[in-house]
C-alpha cells in the first residue's frame, strides 16, 4: 500500500485561537527563552523565536501562574499540535493552528502554584513549518528552570509509517488527513518514550530509498534543517548525536516500484540492495557509534512473499561482512492484513518489539 493516505481517531479538544489575551495574562516570554527546552530539528536562525517543522518536535517548560497561551505563526495553516499540561499524558489539548500569526490559550484558571506544560507537533513537513513566537504567563508568572534533559538519544528515518499518518482515523475511514495524525502516538514516539529517550523524527510521508510519490528521494532528504519539501537547509549533525538509530523505509519504494511501475528501467534486486546499502552507510557516515536498527512495517511490505524484507536482511548481511563489527540489526513488524496506514494500536504493538530488542542490546 502506499504510505501516504491515511485514516482517523479519539476524541479532541480544539483549541480556538483568541485575539485578545485576558487582562490577567501579562508576563510575556519569548519562544527562544533559555528555560524552555526543544527537541528535534529546530530552526535557530532567529534565536528568539525558533521553527519547528519536523514531526515530533516538541517544546516543554516549567512556569507557575494560573494561566498560559502561545503566539504561534504558521506557515500554511495546515499544522495541529499536543499540549500536554502537568505531565497529564491521556488527556491533550489540540492545537489547530491557523494561517499566520494566532494566539492560543492553552490553561487557565490553574491552580496557583508550580506547572509544566509540553508542546509537540502532530504533524509533519509537508503540513508546513510554525515559529513558536512567544508565550504568555499570569501577571507576576514566570518560567522556572527548566526540565532535566534525557540523556539517551535516538532518531527515526522514516515514512508515513514514523510520522504517523491516518493512526488516529476510525479503522476503514480514510486516512489521509491531517487532523488524524498523531505522531505522539506513532511507533516512534511511543518507543521512545518506552526507553525513556529523547527523539529526532526524521520522516516524510510517501518517501522512500529510490522513488517517492514526489521528486525526491531520502537520500536528498535525510540532512535538511527544515522538512518543508526539497530546500537547501542544512541541519548540524555535530549538533545532536543518537545512541540508536532506526530506519523504517521501502514501504513506498515497493508499491511505486512493483504496483505503479514508476521506475523505468526497473532497479534489478542487487540495486535495491545496493540502494538500501548506500543509504544505511550514509547514516553511519554521520553517527559512528550508533547502534542502526533496519525496520520495515507494519503494513503490506512485510505480508508474506514480498521480496522487501529480504532486501533489507541482504543488505544488512553485507554491511557485516564489510566489518564483522558493526552494530547493525533488522526488524520486521508483522502485517497484520489491514491495508491501510496503521492504527494507534498497532503502533503500539511495533513500539513493544522495537522497544524490547533495543533495552537488550542497548542494555537499557
């Protein structure tokens, strides 16, 4: 199936902009704070006010006051975002942003006291990018130090399948909208928050290794800054370093190549291996030490008789017999028969296979 239409999901809470804040809220502080902390690939060129466009970007802060909102401007107004408050994971407010600079009330009438909040974008780049301009606190709030940071790291290489396209859709509904994408609850993110790590999601819908359903592929994607479509941002690999890597890719690479026939003449099964080679060496080439997991699922790449999985077992199989020490494994997550984008559920499944191998060979 192709990985970029998708299906929907729970219950949410939209959160309507306002224009004008209560007379209450005057304490104002700028998306750049140093108390506040960013995970993923963040734009910094205007320190002040930081861009956000991957999946899985998140900010999060300590504040006291009763009240908070954010200034966000958006690229498209085509981005939704999680607002977790106090640490209350089962219960997020969802943010729909619209075009352009907005004002968003994310709590009021808090108990006074000490609170957290964390922001985390639903959605992907090519729903746009979004400058988190500043955040307004309670007359006489502040921020206060900031959350301690996670010490292990791991990064996603993925397609609609990482970033979580349609899992929140109703199972048979369609599942290509944005509102239905959740990459909070994406197998991802729900691994990396099993093994207790910070995570840069490094994903793009309808992507693969060799063909894509635009005119790029990984390979010219996996280094940009900003994950709105092809640009020449550059991000700083020095900048962030993973203990775990993992690549879930050739989803999309086997239905625009054995169903679409987009590829003409068609890659032999030694130039699709070769292909995923090059790829997981390029990876290796910006993180030496990384332990590389090569996933693939969980939806009709991996059902019985597809060639796919054995791409990737051959291509893994050479990289170590290039060196017997590098510390490479696959991962096939099982289809299930449904074809279309995975649910929550089974994102859930895959995150507790994923998570397992790696506590072992990570010793986490």
């Amino acid at each position: 199936m192709p990985l970029f239409f998708s299906t929907k999901k729970f219950f949410l809470t939209i959160v309507l902009s306002a224009i004008f804040l209560p007379a209450h809220a005057s304490t104002k502080i700028l998306g750049g704070d140093k108390n506040l902390h960013y995970t993923g690939r963040i734009d910094l060129s205007n320190a002040d006010t930081p861009s956000i466009s991957w999946p899985g970007s998140s900010v999060t802060g300590n504040f006291t006051g009763t009240y908070l909102s954010v200034t966000l401007v958006d690229q498209f107004g085509g981005n939704y975002f999680n607002v977790f408050i106090d640490h209350d994971l089962t219960h997020p407010i969802i943010v729909k942003a619209e075009k352009g600079e907005k004002i968003y009330v994310l709590a009021d009438n808090l108990a006074a006291g000490k609170h957290s909040f964390l922001l985390t974008k639903r959605t992907e780049g090519e729903d746009g990018a979004t400058t988190i301009k500043e955040f307004s606190l309670a007359d006489g709030a502040g921020l206060l130090s900031p959350p301690v940071r996670l010490k292990r790291k791991i990064e996603f290489f993925g397609d609609s399948i990482t970033s979580g396209m349609g899992n929140e859709s109703p199972d048979g509904a369609p599942d290509n909208l944005a509102k239905d994408k959740n990459n909070f609850m994406a197998y991802s993110a729900i691994t990396a928050r099993n093994l207790n790590a910070e995570m840069h999601i490094t994903s793009q819908s309808g992507i693969g290794v060799m063909v894509s359903w635009f005119p790029f592929i990984m390979p010219q994607f996996y280094d940009q800054l900003n994950a709105y479509g092809r640009n020449d941002t550059k991000w700083d690999f020095s900048s962030w370093t993973p203990d775990v890597v993992v690549i879930n890719l050739f989803q999309n690479d086997r239905w625009l190549i054995e169903i679409e026939h987009r590829l003409n003449p068609e890659p032999s099964d030694e130039q699709r291996i070769q292909a995923y080679v090059d790829f997981v060496k390029t990876i290796r080439g910006k993180y030496r030490d990384a332990y590389i997991v090569c996933a693939l699922g969980s939806m009709d790449a991996t059902k019985e008789g597809s060639k796919w999985p054995g791409y990737i077992t051959a291509a893994v199989t050479r990289i170590k017999n290039e060196n017997n020490k590098e510390k490479i494994d696959t991962i096939f997550f099982p289809y299930t028969g449904y074809d279309a984008h995975p649910r929550v559920k089974q994102h859930q499944t895959n995150a507790a296979l994923l998570s397992t191998l790696i506590k072992q060979k990570m010793k986490w």
